[in-house]
C-alpha cells in the first residue's frame, strides 16, 4: 500500500483557524500566527521544492538536568512518534523524498526536506509529527538513539579543531547558555529518561520558537491552513526561558601533545590548534554586516589543500601569514553572531614548537587590522561576501535555509535587494572604527596543544595586542 495516501489522515482535519497577519515582501510571503509561528512560502519555479522547520532549540537550552537532550532530540527524528511508527516513516520518506537533513546550532536546529512540489504537504506533516510529537515510550528506540550518540563519543578526540572552539566558547560565556560545552559525556547520556526528553520537547519546542519555511508554494494562504493542522501544541505550556549568555573572556587551555587519528587523509598531526577572540556584535546589531566584511578581508587558507590551491589565496591572512611564514599550517579569522552575543577572531594551527610564534602571529594580526588595510581591500571583501550569498541561494536548500534563519532571528522578511545594499553601505571607515572597538573589550584565548611557554595572564596578551594597535613591537 502506498503510505502517502494515508500521510494526509495522520492529523485531524476541520481545526479552527488561528489568526493571521500576513507580510508580502518581493516573491516571499510571511504569516504571523496568534500563537507565535511564523510560516513563510515563496514560489521559485524549480522542479524541486524544500520543506524546513527552524526551532530555537539547542545546547544553550540545556541545564545541568538536561544536558544532552538537545542531540537525542535530533537523533529521534527518524524514530516512532505519536502518529506514525519508525517503519513507517521511513516507508514515507522513500516516497516523499530522498532525505531529511539536520543542522544544529549552539541556539537553533533546523530540519528540511527536498521533495518534489506535490508532496510538500505531506512533507510538512511528516515534519511536524516527528519534531512536535516525538513519543520515548519504546524504550528500546530511546536506548538505540542514546547508544549511538555514545558510540560516537570517541570521535571527538580526533577533531582538535572542534575541541578548540569548545574550549572558545566555554571561556567566553562561563559554563551556562552559550558556553555550555556541546562534547557531552556518555553518563549525561545515560541519565537522560524518558521523562526528561518528553519534559523538554514540550518545553522548549514550542510555537513562538518555530518557523516553517517551504519553497515551490503558490497558494500561501492554503499551505498556512496545512501547517495549522499539522503543527499541535499543548494549550497551557509556556516556552521555558532562554538562558541569558554574558560574555565574561579569559583564557582556558588543554595541554594534549597526543597526535589524534584524523578523519583527512593529509591532515597534519603534530599541531597546536590555537584561538584568540574578542567580543562582537550580536547578530541583531548594525555592525554584524561590518563584521562579516571583516572576516572575508582577512579570510584565510590552510599550508595545504587537498583539492588544489587557489582557495583564499588572495585574502590576508593568506598572504601575509600562510605564504610567509613556513611553519604555518592553517590560519583563519572566524566569527560568530548570537541572539545576544558575539565574536570575532583569529583561529590558527601550528607544531607544537611553534606555539609561541603562533600567538605572536595572532596577537598581531587581530590587533593591527585598521592599520594593514585599504579601500581596495574592503571592495574585494565585500565581493566576496556578495558572491558568497549569491552562490549559497542558488540552491534550493541553501535558499531555504538563509531563509528560515533569518525569519527566526529577526522574525520579519528580507529581501536580497536589502542585503546587497547592507553590504554595499559598509565603508572603510566602518571596518577601522569595528576592528578597533572590538579589541578593546576583554580577550578570550583557547589553546589545544602545547601550552608550554604560553603567559597565562589574559591580561598581558590583551596588553600585547594594544602595544600592536599603536604600531609597537609585540
């Protein structure tokens, strides 16, 4: 029997409408329900289209009693819920379409789906009935989820880059909200009950949290109706609170000289992986679009690639770090926007008996940024990101996922017509005034590695990035 004609009898038909404030913007149309959701659809004319529920869940919504519920919640998509069992879904997927794809975040998850136009609808179900009615009855799919997570627990040790930004993230913002630590260990795992993931699903998964994002749609107000059917919540449960993250800085090591198995064929072993940021704009903030600029001028690259060069070479860290100096492996300027937080840095690898030379090479690249650039520079830069947003939308789950991010972010429409000109209003004067400002908040430095000979005094490498501002010798 074909299961996609049973799909569309899972949830109840004749439900009251909830009411709706409809938003026309370009080819994208966004309703905002009574309780909260946002659902957009916009009609691309491709073959195929895209189905994404984007949830401000993950580990920042942890506490100490839930650590680990956010990644058994994205594991348990493809286990029984309370409409329909695993067997099933799996039988309906083969018919609807050829995957479901999964990005957490440290704040937000998104799930989508790529199907052909005349399943959405039951794409948008079969969604809705894993991510909103999960059922952890069967003890036996909540231990296969739990064992796998486990499984993959040793894994970890062999991405020191991962490590790293964990370590980053943890002397940023302490050990609560964005801080908390998403390499959890298998007895956080373990103590996780039934009861527990049911409490935070029901918790945290809520419709003020949610936004429903589909492409290929024509009839907006009918696929509204669709998602209101298919998406129930419990009438008197209220969203638990998202914690609040407070950038504290400091410096937090791990001294590891253990070459770990790599997952990349050439990867080099023998490094020190090293992180030295400062505090950002939030992602809400005007200057985030500064940001961004500033991260594609200074770019980066690895020593070697896989692929072939050609990849950032004409960015400046590339030039004036990765093709100067030998003993480099990797360097890269990385950045982060939050609902409340940010960050903007210089992420690099060296061997371990580089370590010194590394931080040196950090301290001063992020301190002399206003100092080493031109208006020249700032226009590649802002190419770059131009060309960088074109070629993510010209997909369709790339578009689908630039979408649902942003509606849930800043919960309104934005046109491509409007980035483009965000971006193209960022001056060099701007990229001084941001690159300046940021260094003067309080680093945070993340060291895996050799941290022999390294200072400990966050304070004295903050002092050595200053002396750098000013055009001294660090």
């Amino acid at each position: 029997m074909n299961r996609t004609k049973l799909i569309g009898n899972m949830f109840p038909r004749g439900m009251s409408i909830r009411r709706i404030h409809t938003v026309v913007k370009g080819p994208k149309t966004v309703s905002y329900l009574d309780n909260g959701m946002r659902i957009m659809t916009y009609d691309d004319t491709r073959a195929m289209s895209a189905v994404g529920v984007f949830i401000s869940v993950g580990i920042r919504c942890e506490t100490d009693k839930t650590i680990g519920c956010s990644a058994i919640y994205d594991k348990f998509i493809f286990q029984s819920n309370k409409k329909i069992n695993s067997e099933n879904f799996a039988e309906d997927l083969s018919f609807t379409g050829n995957c479901i794809a999964v990005s957490n975040h440290r704040e937000c998850a998104s799930y989508t789906m790529q199907c052909p136009t005349y399943y959405v609808p039951q794409a948008t179900e079969m969604l809705a009935a894993a991510l909103t009615c999960p059922s952890f009855d069967n003890p036996k799919e909540l231990d296969y989820v739990k064992n796998t997570l486990i499984e993959q627990i040793p894994l970890r040790a062999r991405d020191p880059t991962s490590l790293c930004f964990e370590l980053l993230h943890q002397a940023a913002f302490g050990e609560t909200g964005l801080g908390r630590n998403a390499h959890f260990q298998a007895r956080d795992i373990q103590k996780v009950s039934a009861q527990t993931m049911a409490d935070f699903v029901q918790s945290q998964v809520r419709p003020d949290r949610i936004a429903v994002v589909a492409s290929g749609i024509s009839n907006h107000a009918e696929y509204v109706k669709t998602v209101q059917k298919c998406f129930e919540f419990p009438a008197t449960t209220k969203s638990a609170p998202l914690p609040s993250s407070t950038y504290v800085g400091g410096m937090l090591t791990r001294h590891n000289t253990d070459a770990p198995e790599s997952f990349e064929k050439f990867a080099e072993k023998e490094l020190t992986h090293m992180s030295l940021f400062y505090p950002a704009p939030t992602v809400k903030n005007k200057d985030v679009m500064v940001v961004a600029v500033i991260q594609c001028l200074l770019g980066g690259g690895q020593s070697f690639s896989s692929g072939g060069p050609g990849k950032g070479m004409l960015t400046k860290l590339y030039r004036e770090v990765v093709s100067q100096e030998g003993w480099m492996n990797s360097i890269e300027c990385v950045t982060a926007a939050y609902t409340d937080a940010g960050l903007l840095g210089i992420y690099g690898s060296a061997p371990h008996e580089n370590n010194e030379d590394l931080l040196r090479i950090l301290t001063y690249q992020i301190g002399t940024i206003s100092h080493r650039i031109t208006e020249y520079h700032v226009d590649m830069a802002k190419n770059l990101l131009l060309s960088q947003m074109f070629l993510v939308n010209d997909t369709t789950m790339g578009q689908l996922e630039e979408a649902g991010r942003y509606l849930l972010l800043f919960d309104r429409v934005t046109t491509y017509d409007e980035t483009v000109d965000l971006i193209n209003a960022v001056t060099y004067d701007d990229v001084c005034r941001v690159s300046s400002e940021i260094i003067q908040g309080k680093p945070t430095l993340a060291v895996f590695g050799n941290t022999h000979g390294l200072s400990s005094n966050c304070g004295k490498i903050h002092n050595q990035v200053v002396k750098a501002s000013k055009g001294k010798a660090v």
